[in-house]
C-alpha cells in the first residue's frame, strides 16, 4: 500500500503526539513537518486549510484535522 501521508505539527502538541504514535502502532508511513521550525510550510498550511490549529494531517489529498483514528482510517481505505 503505496500512501502519501504527511502530518503538520509543532513541538509541544500532545494531539500530535497521539496522531503519530497511532500511525507508528499502526504500521503507516509518514512524513512529519513541524511548522515550529518550519514557519514558511506553516503560512502555506494555513493558506491551504484556512486553519490555525495542529495536527493536520494531509492522506493523499485528504485533509484529517485534530486526532480522529476513524477518519484517519476512511481517508486511507478511500486512497487504496
């Protein structure tokens, strides 16, 4: 299963925290971009998603906001 997975978050998030253990326990590959230390992926983020708020996660070309294992889950099934 090929997805393009990516989470948007910053350094002291313990939602972020949760969305990236449960994608580890999962066994699903991602990339992480903390917008802390990155704040030109930040502005875009929010140009994109009109939301100031971490984690979001981007499931190839589905956006999944705060921690939801369920729509985590729908978003990769939809991507297969």
């Amino acid at each position: 299963m090929n997805q393009d997975i990516t989470i948007y978050t910053t350094t002291m998030c313990p939602v972020c925290a949760m969305v990236r253990d449960f994608l580890t326990h999962m066994n699903i590959e991602f990339k992480e971009v903390n917008v802390d230390m990155n704040p030109i992926a930040m502005i875009k983020l929010i140009g994109k998603t009109k939301r100031l708020s971490v984690p979001q996660t981007h499931i190839n070309g589905k956006w999944v906001f705060g921690f939801d294992p369920e729509k985590i889950m729908v978003a990769l099934k939809q991507s297969n």
